[in-house]
C-alpha cells in the first residue's frame, strides 16, 4: 500500500520528478562518461602503443610516466640493432605541441616495417618536409582532408588519411621534424621488435646493462601503465567530479523533497491523525527518494551512449568507453546523494505537528 | 462501559509571552455505545478538547481515560499508537489524501495499522454497505462529491474499529441534503454498529442526531 502511495505522490507533479530524475541522471552521467573517457582514452593509448609492432621501447635517461619529451642521440638505435635477438629497430620524433597535440616523426620504411605499415585510406603518404599524414580520427575532429592545411607549431599540409591504432594520429617524416625543431641527431624514443617475444625479458635487462640510466621497458609494461590507477591527476579529478556530482544529486533531491514536504503539509497531518508514526512518514520520502535515485541512475546510464556519441562527434580523439562496472557504484553514489538531500525534509516532516499541518491550506 | 472519562481536565496554550486557557476544568463522561455532540460558540474548547480525546495534543492536567488508556501518561510515541488504534477521525475537510483513490485512503488507514492483505472483516462490509458508497471507491477524491468524500472519510476512521469515533463539524461544508445523509450514516453506525461517536458541531439539527448534547463555553462544560 505505501508503494502505491509513492508511486501516486510521484505520479502527482509528474514535471517535479522528471526534473529530479534528469538531475540525478545527469550526475550519474557526469560520473559514468568520466571513468568511461578516461579509460577509453587511456585504452585507445595502450591499444595505439600495441600497434607499432615493438616487443620494447628504450626513452631516454630519466624519462618517467609516459611521456615522451626527452631526447637521446639517434646513435643509440645502432647499438640496439646490434644486441641478439633484435630484428629490428627503429628510432621517433616527438614534438609535442600543447597539452593534446602533438606530431611524430618516423622513419616511413621502418616503421612500416615493425607496425605492419600505416594504411593510407585517403591521399598519400608525407613526400615533402612540410607534409604530414594525420589518422582518420584526427582528421575528423579537425576537419581535414587530403590538401588541407593545419597549425601544429608550424603550418603543415595533409597529403593523406591513415587508419587509426598505430603509435601515433599525427605523422611527420623525423628528419624534417628534426631539422625544423632543432633536434638534429636525436630522437624521443627507439621502438624495438625481437626474432621472438618470448625474449623479452632477457634482452630488456641486456639493454639495460649496456644502456645503464635509460628508461627501457616491455611493450606489456609501458602499457600496462595506461590505467586510471596510473595516473594519480585522473583519479583525483574523478573523485572531484564524482564529489560535485553527489552535491548536485544531493542539493536536487533536497530542494524537491522539501517542497514536496511543505506541499503535502496537509497530507502529513492526516497521514499522523491516522496513526502514521515519524518513521513511517520518512519511510515514504525515503522511498520516493530511492525510486527517484534508482531511475535516475537507469536515465542516467543510457545518457551515457548520448554522452558517447556526442564525444565521438565533437571529440573523437577522446573516445568514451561504456562502464558497466561502474553501474553498482554510480547507483551506490546516486543512492547516497539523494537520501543524504532526503533527510532533513524527511525530519521535518517528520516532526511537524498534527494539528497545525491539518489546518495547513 | 465507560469509553471516555475526562476529569478537571485543563489545556493551556502558550502564544508568546501570553498564557491561553483553553480547557479550564472539563469533566465528561461518555457511555460505550453513546452518540454524543458538543456545541459551543468559537473558542469555547471544543476543538481542543476533540484534539486531545484524539490524541493529536497532550493535556496539561487532569485526568482522560479513553478505552481505560490515560492519555495524560502517554508520550507521542503512546498517543500515535492510540490514534492508530482507538480513535478514528473525521473532519470537516474530509481530509482524503488527493493523490489516492477512495479504495486506497481506507487502505493506507490500515496499512498504518499493520494490517495487510486483504483478510475478509464482515463488520466493516456491514459499514461499508451503510456507507453506501462501493460504487465510488476506484475514484480519486477530486471526482467525488462533498457527501461521498466525506463518507469515505467515515469508512477511513472506522475500517480499524476505534473505540471512538471523533467528528469534527462533520457536515459543516456540506450541503442539507448530503449533511442529512452523513449524518444519518453516522445515526446508523452508532444505532446497529454500537459505535460511540462524540461529535462537535454549531448546527443544532445536526446535535439533534445525538443521543444527548454537551454544551460548552470559556472552556468548561456548561
């Protein structure tokens, strides 16, 4: 019977409950679509690192993390080519540009031979020193097209469209990068590929012997460091966002409940002329509360494939996996924002008095 | 049976810095199976005097036994279960929750009660065939009549069987013709149900309905 009253009293300002289910369902969105980018963009990462074919990558001396901003000299790639095992090597350029953009230069031949060559679907492949190619994921965000021009610390022109997933969404040939940002003779990173995975390990720690302070790491390895846990600026960020979020679920829910108490003034005082003890009137709020919170959560979740396909169009360098791992955790969230908003109109209610709220008009 | 027993019976409000004595020494008794209406001008204590019998204000002093309960004992927590048990209220502004249907108004009562399901009760059939308003109960109380909400109030403040049946101005926003009809239904709840009423009004056609009629004035029984 309390449930029909819940479901009535929700059903009576139908435009009050939208309004808390969107709201609760943009907080569980703004949580989902988060985790959900950082892990896409963490993964599309790990998955573009993969795609260069290496079994090991060497930075230079004091490199940390995952970037790449270091140079060492581009002799060092000889020396690798000339450990056992190693079939092959090949040394990167990369500049970055700003926080989201930068451009890689290659040796085409070389890499193409490691990564299994980059698949030109439009144009063709850099000729000139001011030509780059770009992925077709970079080409969408920005618009460009085989001809077109982009500023990337130095106007560029796009001979051609590649297939995204291999190292990189921006290509340069490494020579004219490192001629135009002074860098002659040194490169960021040398990728490595062996006769057989399987020895990994032991020349990892032979070329760290002959290579004492530099940086050299498994593929597995490096990529393995492409998680949230990883990188301590996203987890902090997503207890920010999931802290403002709960605020927004919490401050909803309140306002909506409290309205919701000072509307029903009358109601509740027949509802306590009937018998209705204090718990029994929070029990009702309450249970609006988490009929609201469990809604907006399922709203919430499916505005995420919204979110997702937003991001693909507007921001397709980030793209936004779907967490249905998070699902329990986000409803757990929702839950907690909106009983904690519940609560003082649910004590006020609670403690109004019989008569004065029948004689509420 | 003695169903209610009020002796020096006393209320005192305060509003401000201002002393309100609201009941100054009421003794009442009320017979198990009796109809009785009290009327009185404005501000005579009737409506306090309905709101503690009823449990929804605590007296100040004396003494007030309803069902052999003494109310002036009891902690909120006691009076909630006394309105949840033995009294049954009926108001002037029939006071049905708007959201839920006839049906469902006299459900949440029992609800309250902790009584679920739908177990078979032949007396409160019985009332509800007085009543006459089966046909009326799948509706929402704002496409029911004035007469009908207020006589599916009655069935509200009885499906729990109350020991006494509290009406405040029952008919009071009602029209001659559905005033006489409730206040017949009550005539006849008491009459072949034996339930005992007290029954606050300022029409003196409606007191006539009662077995016997209790005036008051500047808060005490006159």
């Amino acid at each position: 019977m309390i449930y029909r009253l819940v479901f009535e009293n929700l059903k009576h300002r139908p435009v009050r409950t939208l309004l808390s289910v969107v709201a609760i369902g943009v907080e569980v969105t703004l949580i989902l679509t988060l985790v959900g980018v950082s892990r896409g963009v963490l993964g599309d990462m790990a998955a573009r690192s993969r795609g260069t074919g290496a079994d090991i990558l060497i930075r230079p001396p004091d490199s940390a993390g995952f970037t790449f901003s270091l140079t060492m000299p581009e002799k060092v790639v000889n020396v690798v080519r000339a450990q056992p095992h190693v079939a092959m090597a090949t040394g990167t350029f990369v500049k970055y540009i700003d926080s989201f953009n930068s451009i890689t230069g290659i040796h085409v031949d070389e890499f193409n031979a490691m990564s299994g060559g980059l698949k030109v679907k439009k144009g063709r492949m850099f000729q000139a020193p001011d030509e780059i190619v770009v992925d077709d994921v970079y080409a969408k965000q920005h618009h460009l097209k085989p001809g077109s021009t982009t500023d990337l610390a130095h106007t560029w022109t796009v001979s051609g469209i590649v297939e995204e997933g291999k190292l990189s969404r921006t290509f340069g040939d490494i020579g004219a990068l490192q001629q135009l940002f002074e860098a002659r003779g040194l490169v960021s990173t040398i990728y490595v590929k062996l006769d057989s995975p399987a020895n990994t390990a032991g020349v990892k720690d032979d070329l760290q012997k002959l290579l004492t302070n530099y940086k050299i790491d498994s593929i597995e390895d490096f990529v393995s460091l492409f998680s949230v846990n990883s990188v301590p600026y996203i987890e902090a960020f997503t207890r920010v966002v999931i802290g403002i979020a709960v605020l927004i679920g919490f401050l909803v829910v309140c306002l909506s409940m409290y309205t919701a108490v000072l509307e029903r003034t009358r109601e509740i005082g027949i509802l306590k002329a009937l018998g209705a003890s204090p718990a029994y009137i929070v029990g009702i709020l309450l249970r609006e509360t988490v009929l609201l919170a469990l809604t907006g959560t399922v709203v919430g979740i499916l505005m995420t494939y919204g979110t997702r396909s937003l991001m693909a169009i507007f921001a397709a360098s980030m793209p936004q996996e779907i967490v249905p791992d998070w699902y329990l955790t986000v409803a757990g969230i929702a839950l907690a924002g909106s009983i904690v908003g519940a609560l003082y109109p649910g004590l006020r209610a609670a403690r109004q008095d019989a008569i004065e709220a029948l004689a509420y008009d | 049976m003695t169903e209610v027993t009020a002796q020096n019976l006393t209320k005192t409000y305060r509003v401000g810095e201002i002393e309100v004595h609201a009941l100054r020494g009421v003794d009442l008794k009320i017979e198990g199976g009796e109809f009785v209406a009290i009327v009185g001008p404005s501000g005579s204590g009737k409506s306090t005097l309905f709101n503690i019998l009823g449990g929804l204000t605590p007296p100040t002093s004396g003494t007030v036994l309803i069902d052999g309960r003494d109310l002036i004992k009891m902690s909120e927590a006691d009076r909630t279960l006394l309105r949840k048990t033995t009294v049954g209220f009926v108001f002037q502004k029939y006071n049905l929750l708007p959201t839920l249907t006839g049906a469902d108004n006299i459900e949440i009562a029992r609800d309250i009660a902790g009584k679920k399901g739908h177990e078979r009760d032949p007396q409160f059939d019985e009332t509800l065939a007085l009543l006459g308003i089966a046909s009326r109960l799948k509706h929402k109380p704002r496409a029911l009549s004035g007469g009908e909400q207020q006589r599916i109030a009655i069935a509200r403040a009885l499906v729990n069987h109350p020991a006494l049946l509290l009406a405040d101005e029952p008919t009071g926003n009602l029209d001659t013709e559905n005033s006489t009809a409730v206040l017949s239904v009550l005539q006849g709840l008491n009459k072949r149900l034996g339930q005992t009423i007290l029954m606050i009004t300022h029409n003196p056609e409606a007191a006539a309905y009662a077995h016997r009629t209790v005036t008051m004035r500047d808060g005490r029984i006159v």
